[in-house]
C-alpha cells in the first residue's frame, strides 16, 4: 500500500444559479480518484456552500498516484430529476509526490466547464502520505522531478547529465469514438480531457523508469506534446534531459563572492568524477556521489529501429587529421575523441536543454535537422483491418486490446528521424545535438515529423560515463578563451562536411571560425556580442494542389525542400540586412494545411564579436542593357545599403575595426553560409542531402530576374524595426540588455484571416502572411507601449491552418521593462569588455567573477558586474532617475489601494473564506515582512487573490527562485454552441486564454507557489462553425510551479556581509570593467 | 485578406484608461477609434488605424467582460479570470460606478423604476450624454438603491462595503439613494441653479440628524426613512409663528443682537415674520409625504429667493441664520428647545448652501 490520497472538500463561493425559482443552488460534491468515489453532503441553497467535508482517504499504488488526475466535480442536487453538473476541477496530484516540491494542495480552484467555462470556485486541500517502497521492479517512478525549464534550474547544480528521454503513449482519440455519436458533448470533451491527463501521468511516469534506470533523478527541458491525429488516434509522446540534480543549499549563493576567486574556483560544481578508475582527478573529491559512481552503459533507449540503420555518412573523427597547426588543436582532438567514447554508447546523444553550465558546451557545429512526411492511414493494423473489413467498426471492440502495438509505429518514425539528426550531427564533426526539439504538424491524413537541434561537441565532464585526465582538463581550460570558443568549428578544416567560408576567430585569432553560425539554442551567457539583438523571422507560404493520400504525401514531400531553402535564404537575407552575423534559438516550423504549406522560421540575430563581419548584399539585374532599369537596380541597391547602415545603428552593432593582416587571408573556399544541414524523406528509405549553399555564385547576390524576385526584394525591405525603446527577441535573454527591471507582462495574442480570392498566387498569399504577422508584432508593440523601454523575449510564433482559408497566428512572448540609464552604460562597458577581450591576454582576472556568478546560479541571467553596479549605487545612494520615479509610483499606488484595503477588512469580517486565501498566500511568498525599501512595497502583496507571475523564461528579473513545487501540464477543452451570444470567435477564445491563465494561476497558487517559469502554450487548436453558431477550442500549455522571492527581499538578509566583503577587490562602481 | 479573430491576453489584464473612458461614455468602437485618432495617439507611436482598430476592440471586449464583474465590485476582487493589481481595480471600481453632474440632476430625486428608465433617452438627448452611458449610470444607481435600501447599519458604509467605492463617491450615492427613496423634487426651473453638490450637502446633513438612524443605530433603513416621529413633533413649533407674542419677541432678539451687524439689518426686520412664517411652516407641512417632496422648492421659495432678491450678502445670512436659531433659546414660553435645534441645526446649515446665485 504504498500511498494514501486525502482530500477535504471545505467551501465553494461564486457557484451559478442553479435553481431558476429560488436563484440559489443546492451543490454537492463528487471527489473522485481511479474508481473510487465520494460525496460530501449537499448544502442547500446556497452560492457560497460550507461544506466543510471530513477527509476523504483513497489507499492507492503510487503507480496510480502518478497517472490518475485527482477529479472534483461540484453538482446541483435535483429531488426529481437528473443532477446537473456545474462543473469539474482535475489536480495533477504529481507535485506532492517528489520530497522537496509542494507538501499540501491547498486553495480556491476555478469551476471549469467545456460548455459554459468558469462557473465558481472550490476550496479545496489535497495531501498524499507516501510509504517507502523497496520493490525493485515497481513500475512508478515517484520522486524523479520533472522540469520544463531548457536550463540547469536556478536552485539546482548538474552532477551529471545522462542525456535523452522519451516516450510516447498512443490511444483511442474518444471524440472519434462510435459512443460520440449518442452522447453529449459535455460527456465526449470530458472523456478527452480525463484522457490525456491519465496519458500525460502514465508518460511522466515512464519517463521516470526510464531516468532511475539511468541512474538521475530529474528530467530537465521536459517537452510533452499531443498529435491530434483524429482517426487513428492521439498521441502524447515527450522528450526530455536525463539529469542528476542537487539542490543547492545556500540561500545566498547567487551573490558572487569575488573576493576570494581562486578557491571558489575548486569548488565549481562540476569537480567530482563520477569514474572510479580514472587516474589522479587533481584536487576534486568525489564526495556525495557515490550512489552514482559505477555506472555500466545502459541502453535505455528503444533498440528497436535504431544501431544497424546507421546511415552513409562516415563520422569525421578529429584523430589523424594533421590540420590542426594551433597548440589548440591536439587537445581538441583528444578531446573530441573522448567525448564521442562518452556519447557514442548513447543511441542518441541529443539534450534538450538550451543553455548549458558554463564549460559544457565546447563547440557548436550548426543546426541541424530533419522532416519527414508520413501518411496516418498507414496507422493501422493490416491484421486488424483485414478482420474487421472497414476502419469504422472496429471501434466498436475494446480497442486497447489492438492500439497496444501502435507505439511501435510512431516510435520507429521518430527513431528514423533521430537518426537522421545524429547523422547529420556527426557530418558536422560533432557527436552531440543541444537545443534539440520535436514537433509535427498534421492535415487529414498527412502528417509532417520534423526535428531540429544543434550539432555541437561537449565537455565529458557532465556526462556520466566521460573519462577525462585531471590535467588536460586543465591544459583544455587555459587554451579555450572565453566568448569564442564554442564559435570555433568543430569539423576539420581541409576535409569540411560542405564549402564554408572560414577566417580566424575574430577574438581569439588562433581557431578556425565560419562567417555565419545558426545554432537553436540560447546565446550561451559568456559569449562575445557586439551591441543588441534583434527577431529575425522568415516567413514563406506555397500553394499545393489539394490531393488524397499518397499522392498528397508526395506533393508535399517534394515542396518541402523548396521550402526549406527559400526560408534559409529569407533568414540569410535578413541576418546580412541587420548587419550581424550569428542565429541563435532558432525554431523553423513548417505547417501543413489543406492547399498550402506554411513556413515561418524565428531566430534572434546577434552579432558575435567572434565571427567576421558580414558583407553587405549586392543586387544585380539580368538585363544590365536597359537604363531605367540599371537605375531602379541601383536605387534598390542604395536602399538595401541604407537599411544595413540604419540597423548597424539601432542595434548598436560597431565591431572594432581589425586590419586584414591581423586576421589572416581566408581561406580560399567558394564563399557558402549555409550550417544548415537537412534532409527530409517521405518514407525514410532515402535520405537526400540538400546543398542550401547558392552553388559557385557569390550568395550575396541578389539577382533580379524576374518580378518575383523583385517583391522578395521589396519584402525584405518591409520589416519595420520596432518603435523606439522596443526590443524583441525569441531567446531567453536579450544580448545586450542585461539590467532587467521586475515589471513583466506574459500574453498570448491570436489572429485568425481569411484569405479573400480563391485564385490566390504564391505572391499575394507570401504577402498576407507577411502583412499577418508583421501587423501582429505592430499590435503588440502598441499594446505594451507603456512598459517602454522594454523588450519581448521568448517571442514564440505558432502558425496553424485550421481550415482552407484560414491561417491562425498564435504568440506568446513576454514583455520585460529594463532600466534605460543603465541600459547605456552596462552596453558600453560591455563593448569596451569585449574590447579588451580582443585586445588583451589578461582574460583570467576578467573571466574570474564571471564565471563565478554562472556556477552558483547556472545561466543567471545578470552578469555579476551589474548586481555590483546595482547594490553598489544603492548602497552609496546614487539614486538613479528610474529609481525616484518606481518611489513616486509605489507611493501613487498605496494611495490609490489603501482606501480600498480598508474597505476589503471591514468586507472580510462579513465575508467568510476570503481570509483564508489571504494567509495561504502571505505563507507561500515570505515577502512583504523585511520591506526596508520603499520601492519595494509591493501594492498587490494585499489583495485577496494572490499575484502568480507567468513567463516563458526560466527566471524572474529582479528575483530569486527558492523552489521548484513542480510541473503544470494542463489540457483544456472548451466548447460552445451560442457562439453569438458569447461575443463572436474573438469573445470566445479571448474568455477561454483569460480562464486557462486564471487555472494554470490558481493551480500554482493552491501548491505554494507564486510564479510559473518556462510556461508554454505548446497548443491552440481552434476550430469554428458559424453557420451553427458552434465553436471548439484546446490548449494544451505547460510551466514549471515555482517560489521566487524579489532580490530587493533578500538584499535585507543577505546584503550586508556579501557586499562588506567585496569592498576590498571591487570597491566602488568600477567593478563593471 | 480579412481578420476573423483577433485577440490579446495578457497575465495581468491590460487595461487602457482613455479607452476605458471611452467606453464609459458609451461610443462605439468605430466612434473610440476616431476619437483617439483625433488625440493625435498615432503621430505619438507611430501606429496605423487598423492597430487602433484592433488595440480598441480588445479593450472593449475586456471592458465587456469586466462589466458583469463590476456589478458587484467585491467579486472583481476575488476572481480569478482576471490578474488586476488592487490600485487598478480601485479605478475601474471607482470609474465605473462615476456619473456625469448633468445626468444625475436628472434623475436625482426621481423613483428608479423602469418607468423612468423611458425617459433616459429624453435625458441623453437633453445632456448630450450618450444613451448608453446613460443606462450604466442609471442602472449604477439603482443598483446601489437596491442593495443598500433596506440594510441595517450606515448608508455610506453599506454602499462602501458592498460596491468598495471611495470615501467621497459612496457618501455621493448614498445622496442619490436618499434622494431617490424620499422623492425630493430636484427638477423644477426654480431648483435649476443647484448643483448636485448643493444637494449631496443637504442629504448627507439630513440623514445626520434628521433619520431613524440619527436616533437609534439599530433599526431597518436608519439612512434611509426619515424620522416620522419627528416630523410630526415639528408641528409644535408652529407655535413660533402663531403666537404673535412669541415672535415678537423672537423678532426683537434678533433685531437687538443684529443691529449694526448686518448689512441689510433694514430689509430683514422688514421681512422678520415673513422669513420666520416661511421657515416654520415648513416644518410644520413635513407631516405630509408631498410637502417632504417639496422641501426644497419650499426652502427656495420662502426663504432663499425673498433674501436674494433683497440682495443680502452671505454673511448676513449666516449671521441672521444663526442668530434666528439662537433666540429661540431665550424664548421662555417655547418648550421644545431640542426639537427647534435638531430642525434648525440641518436647516441651517443646508440653507447656507442653498443661497447662492
């Protein structure tokens, strides 16, 4: 009996009126868990119902406690009839499960209803005691935690990181189920809602086995995903990072310590060596890992369709080949040759996550990436088919007993494509994918797969089974400048997997580096940029002919390439205009719908003080005879010459100008920018290799041949940059911008259009795409005008093709407010760091501190130089303007909440309950007590319902998170059949995104929590039917619970003494250089 | 290329003031869009009209969902649809439950019935108002009306506890609520030139002293009814008037103590009984629920128009307010001393605001 669930039902308020003559509700309770089920009493006539329950206790296996939501369903007690549902909570009872997350689930939860939405609130408290269970072949997998966050999280270090996970889990979808014929739609969005929370917990669940096998106890960059297949099925299926995590102890660990930096240097996290026979492992001490420490290779993932598919391309080992002249390269060598012993064991050496500790990510090959177009009808069973004769009967039988084997078939898809990826990986010199990601996108029966990553070569230290001597780690160390190395390439020069175009390393000049880089994971936080970035996004549409089946597949698989190329060019095109030199979080989703196929592509442009500056574009006519002609191309080109030197400015991108004889003559290559290397297959059984390189010509060049090009010109030159004070950006952290005030805005936006014409040409169908998502970002940047200055980050596109004509845009993104004064200097030490980066060997004093600031808190967000600034002027009491203005506002806001605070006491002595929100909340966020600031005085910390902050990024500016409660995976359907009467399309999906927030806050809230970070909306499925005045929506969106506390709070504690000791080494100001 | 949906949602509702008061006023979308076109909004930020169009839209349709909210403000606090920081909400609390100077003399005084609620499109056509903020600040009204009118306990702590409005607006409605369940009349030509402050004044000075609750705090609409016994009781100072040597001698102690004080000391010993006649009589007709109707037309009639048309300035008004109310003290045949003060006390002290141009 390895748990017990107790659940307390205490009050409900804001119910609907149930009873048209009375206009109150008689409501009782339902509290449901695997087949168990209990009622409280029914408490007549009321709206605000005490039930006060007695605890209701469900004695179940843990196995159970990880697949089985928690289901509450209020209802309306009906004498003589039927009792009418009001509404349903389902908790994920996940989080009580791990030791150091939530202990108790304990708050108001919104009444959801798929028809009629929010009906009420319930008060509810959830707690699980858990007995120890020594069954070895137990099938849960309680206490491995989960995290969608792509990074190391903030309270957390890497001991080890095992490397890839995933599963996927198919079933019956119940919308296509025969009984959906005769029941209500009610009872069907109910089935499939329950139904993926039970497939959700039974993946997290095997995900888990599948970690413990590996010997870590965490999934980092957790990615659950459902394919809608409708017909053949649903499947949920998740990737994610195996880790090994410890809990950092020390609260004020993310203050840099830069006094004594040599000794807190031994202590980076990363010292012990999990290998017992390795030699002398210097000073390290394997002290608490001992419990990991032998570790047979384990093959954990499917064997199934993988190791004996091993496709063509030789891998490029570095061994041997004599290129390397640089005292750099023999270690290089070695060391690659000891990161693929490490990973080649791994069937797939993929890691989801985004940004690394600092060290782990040594090179960085390219993005790589692979399609695949699959056909779902294929789906079935030809056994089962042939016995039952036609598809539609068979639902008829309990299907499980035939789905069982369907996972085989989605599960040798995805290896196919895997495979591809580490194929392509190895081609590039690298024996790692980082930044990796999966998505499909499916129409009727044609579904595309696709997966993307970054090839890279790793440090072995993080993984499990790297061997690596004490004193190369050292050598490696010394030889590998900050800010540079990861731009370095992986391959080997004189034997390159395609042309490329190589100078010496702008930084460093001792390494090879090529002149662009793509890469889809996040700017690593000790790289060299030059000024700030800025989104760069392709978007491109192709007109397909509407087919069935196969012959659909093949349309499609034969576009794809076309596609694939025209958006690298856009991307290249765009990058080149910007006057920068480097991709970086980049994310390309191709969207099939019925007669077109969709391409947008999002990155962030950096320009990497590494990589050479990027030339210019030329354009050239075809008709060079004709004089008007010459004279348009020549305006054109002027225009083009004018829009790279107005976003040099804006963006503040001026590289220190460096002689051509100090970097070298390039190597004579055909110039070439592609790293993009990809292939698609219909079927997987031939893999082509696209050349995205623009053959012998010189690829700046633009050729104007025809009309077409000519508005590919014109499109390119329409981007409007962002109103002054804007800033956007796909990745976690703007480059450039590093001083981040605490005002954040999280928000979805959704467009839908109609295509007009039925006759559309590729052109005007480019060009509404273009004008969609262009107007889109104009809004947003309207809407958020009073945050300015600030910045979108972690803009993420979705585009979906719900039907023939339509194309629904979905954005979420966050908008975060930074300090404009600081703004300026922090960029311009920042230039003169890299300045004298470039110029100077003295880096170690420099990269001290900086390194220090990122181990404590992998990836924090702020180099430590700036928190010096930071407490620095507010220890000497240099009050910035910013500073006497957020004062001026608190004391405004004070003003205007304190008349209504008053009223609100006197309301709660008549108001049962709301007191008892009011103390969870205060419990959960331990802020509001040291306010020793006046600037800190949070006008909300008093409202009844408490604040939970939501963003796509793992972090807080401006805070500290103290505890991850767990994982939010939320599924929601709603549906309705008064769509007029509820506001039109735009009334009914902008309540349903408001109610899904307010579930995904209320969740968070009742666990202890009060922010969510990596949040996501991984789906927004819309669907319409105006004619029947009817509408469906899912959404489907996940995040990682979280405690943060603001640093303002904790500077009260910590402060004092961390500062005091800095004095001696940085005094002052000064400490930014 | 046209958009079939379109929508914004933050974590923390957005919410636009000046388009919050557009909304208010009740313009259209199309109509908000050309008004801050007008405001010079896109030359400002560089935006086109379709974001203006699509920016207002959004806000409308928040606006349109917060409004089942706002009709009961304490729900606006403890949902949880809606992220709102507390000094947000407080404005669109606050906002919300406003109501224009023009269209509340309009209504004030008036029965809040549906009957009147025909009448609203005259109002706006009157006003300028739009008809729609018309029926918002109407419904408010009656709203409040509803909940409050038969509560126990203080009306401006009713209507702060169940509609979470500041000081200086619940005090406004709990004069509105006043008003509308004693039918004063406010609309005639004569009463034009009060403002509503005029009346908010007086309402707030007779639910002090001149209701149930002034006398017992625990009974059913304390705030509301007036004091029946009370009215009734003010009969007995018709003696003040009646017998001719009580106000002869009332007369000569104001004239005794005014002289050389007043400015006008001529005009009022000429109109001493006259003025006297007026103030009593009123008193005595409150009896009667129509004459509690005409107080103020009354008040005007006797007593602020003969004082104006003598020209008397302020002070001398006060001066002779006060004194008026004082002498009776020194009447010895006069017996009901706290009766006189708990009338003239009010009286006074809306009389003085009343009297103005």
């Amino acid at each position: 009996m390895p748990g017990k669930l107790k659940v307390k039902i205490v009050a409900g308020r804001h119910l609907p009126v149930m009873d048209r003559a009375s206009d109150l509700t008689d409501a009782f309770v339902e509290v449901k868990f695997g087949n168990t089920t209990f009622k409280t009493d029914v408490y007549l006539k009321s709206l605000n119902p005490q039930w006060n329950s007695e605890w209701f206790k469900f004695e179940v296996d843990d196995e159970d406690l990880q697949d089985e939501p928690l289901q509450i369903t209020v209802l309306d007690h009906d004498t003589y009839s039927a009792n009418d549902a009001i509404g349903k909570v389902y908790i994920d009872i996940d989080p009580l499960l791990y030791s150091e997350a939530a202990t108790v689930i304990s708050g108001w939860f919104p009444i959801y209803d798929t028809i009629h939405g929010i009906r009420g609130e319930i008060n509810v408290v959830v707690k699980v005691d858990l007995f120890n269970d020594l069954n070895r072949f137990r099938q849960s997998s309680c206490g491995v935690k989960f995290f969608c966050t792509t990074s190391i999280p903030k309270c957390y270090r890497a001991v080890i990181i095992h490397g890839f996970v995933e599963e996927l889990v198919v079933n019956e979808d119940p919308e296509y189920q025969w009984i959906d014929r005769i029941r209500t739609p009610r009872a069907s969005n109910e089935a499939r809602q329950r139904l993926i929370s039970l497939m959700s917990g039974e993946l997290q669940r095997k995900i888990g086995l599948k970690v413990l096998e590996m010997r870590g106890n965490a999934v980092v960059g957790y990615l659950q995903c459902f394919d809608l297949e409708g017909e053949s099925g649903l499947v949920v299926r998740a990737i994610g990072t195996a880790c090994t995590l410890d809990k950092l102890s020390s609260p004020a660990a993310f203050l840099p310590a830069c006094n004594s930096p040599s000794k807190e240097m031994k202590e980076i996290p990363f010292n012990e060596d999990p290998n017992p026979n390795t030699h002398s492992s210097g000073p390290s001490t394997p002290l608490k890992n001992q419990t990991y420490s032998f570790s047979p290779s384990k093959s954990y993932s499917r064997q199934s369709s993988s190791s004996d598919t091993d496709l063509s391309l030789t891998p490029k080992t570095g061994m041997g080949s004599g290129s390397a002249g640089k005292e750099g390269g023999p270690f290089k060598a070695l060391l690659r040759q000891q990161t693929q012993s490490a990973l080649e064991q791994r069937e797939f050496p993929f890691f989801t996550l985004t940004a690394f500790p600092p060290g782990f990510l040594v090179h960085v090959g390219g993005v790589v990436s692979a399609r695949s177009v699959k056909l779902l009808d294929r789906i079935h069973n030809p056994a089962f088919v042939g016995i039952m004769g036609n598809t539609r009967s068979y639902k008829l039988l309990d299907w499980n007993s035939f789905n069982s084997d369907e996972p085989e078939t989605r599960d040798a898809w995805w290896a196919e494509i895997r495979q591809e990826i580490k194929s392509h990986a190895k081609a590039l010199g690298c024996h790692a994918v980082v930044g990796y990601s999966e998505s499909t996108s499916i129409c009727e029966e044609v579904c595309i797969l696709s997966a993307s990553g970054t090839a890279a070569v790793l440090n072995p230290r993080f993984l499990q089974d790297g061997t690596v001597e004490g004193c190369l780690e050292q050598r490696l160390e010394e030889n590998l400048p900050v800010g540079c190395g990861f731009c370095h390439i992986p391959y080997d020069e004189l034997n390159m997997p395609f042309p490329a175009h190589l100078t010496y390393c702008c930084n460093c000049r001792k390494q090879k580096v090529p002149d662009v880089l793509f890469t889809t994971i996040d700017l690593p936080t000790d790289a060299a940029v030059i000024g700030k970035g800025c989104l760069i996004q392709a978007r491109l549409c192709r007109l397909k002919k509407k087919a069935q089946a196969e012959a659909n597949a093949t349309a499609i698989s034969n576009l794809l390439p076309f596609m694939e190329y025209e958006v690298h060019t856009q991307l290249m095109n765009k990058l080149k205009l910007k006057g920068m030199n480097a991709l970086f979080g980049l994310r390309i989703q191709i969207t099939v719908g019925e007669n077109m196929l969709m391409g947008l592509a999002s990155a962030t442009g950096v320009y990497l003080a590494a990589l050479p500056t990027p030339g210019g574009i030329q354009i050239a006519g075809k008709t060079p005879n004709d004089g008007s002609y010459e004279q348009h191309i020549s305006h054109m080109q002027k225009k083009i010459n004018d829009t790279i030197a107005k976003n040099k400015e804006l963006y503040e991108i001026n590289p220190p100008e460096v002689s051509e004889e100090i970097i070298g003559s390039p190597i004579p290559e055909p110039r070439q920018r592609s790293r993009l290397l990809r292939s698609q297959s219909e079927s997987s059984d031939e893999v082509t290799e696209l050349d995205l390189s623009h053959g012998k010509k010189d690829a700046f060049v633009l050729e104007i041949d025809d009309t077409d090009a000519m508005e590919d010109v014109h499109s390119l030159l329409t981007d409007v940059p962002p109103p002054s004070g804007f800033y956007s950006c796909n990745t976690e952290i703007m480059p450039g911008i590093n001083n981040w005030t605490s005002e954040i805005q999280m928000f979805t936006s959704v467009r839908v259009i109609r295509l007009s014409s039925l006759n559309l040409t590729n052109q005007a169908l480019n060009k509404n795409f273009n004008d969609l998502c262009e107007n889109l970002l104009k809004s947003l940047y309207f809407k958020l005008r009073s945050m300015i200055p600030c910045c979108l980050c972690h803009v993420n596109f979705t585009v979906s093709l719900p039907e023939d004509e339509l194309i629904q845009v979905t954005v979420t993104a966050v908008a975060i407010t930074f300090d404009k004064n600081q703004a300026l200097q922090t960029t311009k030490t920042h230039v003169e760091k890299s300045l004298q980066r470039a110029s100077t060997d003295n880096e170690e004093l420099l990269q001290f501190p900086l390194e220090l600031c990122s181990d404590s808190l992998p990836s924090h967000p702020f180099p430590p130089a700036k928190e010096h600034l930071e407490s620095a002027s507010s220890n000497s009491g240099i009050p910035a303007a910013q500073r006497a203005t957020s004062v001026d506002y608190s004391s405004f806001a004070d003003r205007c909440s304190s008349w209504i605070e008053l009223i609100k006491l006197k309301a709660q002595t008549i108001r049962r309950g709301s007191i008892k929100t009011t103390v969870t909340v205060e419990k959960a966020s331990p802020m509001g007590e040291g306010n020793f600031r006046n600037r800190s005085a949070p006008p909300c910390a008093s409202s009844t319902v408490g604040v939970v902050k939501m963003t796509p990024l793992s972090f807080i500016p401006g805070a500290k998170i103290t505890k991850y409660l767990g994982i939010i995976n939320m599924f929601f359907i709603r549906e309705t059949t008064s769509l007029r009467e509820e506001g039109g399309v735009s009334g009914f999906l902008h309540a349903f995104i408001a109610e899904v927030f307010a579930m995904v806050r209320a969740h968070v809230a009742a666990l202890g929590g009060n922010a969510v970070v990596s949040y996501i909306m991984k789906q927004c499925v819309f669907m319409e039917n105006p004619n029947k005045n009817q509408a469906q929506c899912l959404i489907n969106v996940s995040g990682d619970a979280v405690v943060f506390v603001r640093e303002s709070e904790l500077e009260v504690v910590s402060t004092q003494q961390p500062t005091a000791n800095c004095q001696p080494s940085c005094p002052g100001g000064e400490v930014t250089t | 290329m046209t958009s079939e949906l379109d929508i914004f949602v933050g974590n923390t509702t957005l919410i636009d003031e000046d388009v919050y008061r557009l909304w208010l006023d009740g313009y259209s979308v199309s109509d908000a869009v050309s008004l801050r076109v007008r405001s010079g909004i896109l030359e400002q930020t560089g935006a086109t009209a379709a974001v203006l169009q699509s920016d207002t839209m959004d806000h409308y349709r928040t606006f349109h969902m917060l409004e089942r909210l706002l009709h009961a403000p304490p729900k606006l606090l403890h949902q949880l649809i809606f992220q709102i920081p507390p000094s947000r909400q407080a404005l669109l609390i606050e906002r919300y439950y406003a109501f224009d100077e023009a269209f509340v003399r309009e209504v004030l005084g008036k029965k809040l019935s549906k009957g009147t609620k025909k009448d609203l499109d005259d109002i706006s056509t009157k006003t300028g108002i739009t008809l729609k903020s018309c029926r918002r600040q109407f419904d408010n009204f009656k709203r409040v009306f509803k909940v409050v009118e038969e509560m126990r306990g203080s009306l401006v702590d009713n209507i702060q506890q169940h509609f979470l409005l500041s000081d200086r607006l619940a005090r406004d409605y709990a004069a509105i609520v006043f008003f509308a369940s004693n039918r004063f009349e406010t609309g005639k030509k004569k009463l034009q030139y009060l403002s509503f402050g005029d009346f908010a004044f007086c309402a707030e000075l007779m639910i002090q002293n001149w209701t149930l609750g002034a006398v017992d705090s625990q009974v059913d609409d304390m705030d509301v009814d007036l004091d029946k016994e009370f009215l009734q009781d003010l009969k007995e100072l018709k003696m003040l008037v009646a017998d001719k040597d009580l106000l002869d001698l009332h007369k000569s102690l104001v004239c005794t103590a005014l002289r050389g004080k007043l400015g006008v000391f001529s005009e009022m010993e000429a109109n001493f009984k006259n003025l006297s006649r007026g103030l009593v009589n009123v008193a005595a007709k409150l009896t009667h629920n129509k004459d509690v109707r005409d107080l103020f037309v009354d008040l005007v009639e006797k007593f602020v128009e003969p004082c104006r048309s003598d020209h008397w300035p302020l002070n001398d008004v006060r001066l002779f307010l006060n004194q008026y109310s004082a002498s009776v003290h020194s009447l010895d045949g006069f017996r009901h001393q706290a009766l006189w003060d708990r009338y003239m006390g009010t009286l006074r002290g809306c009389l003085l605001r009343l009297y103005h141009d």
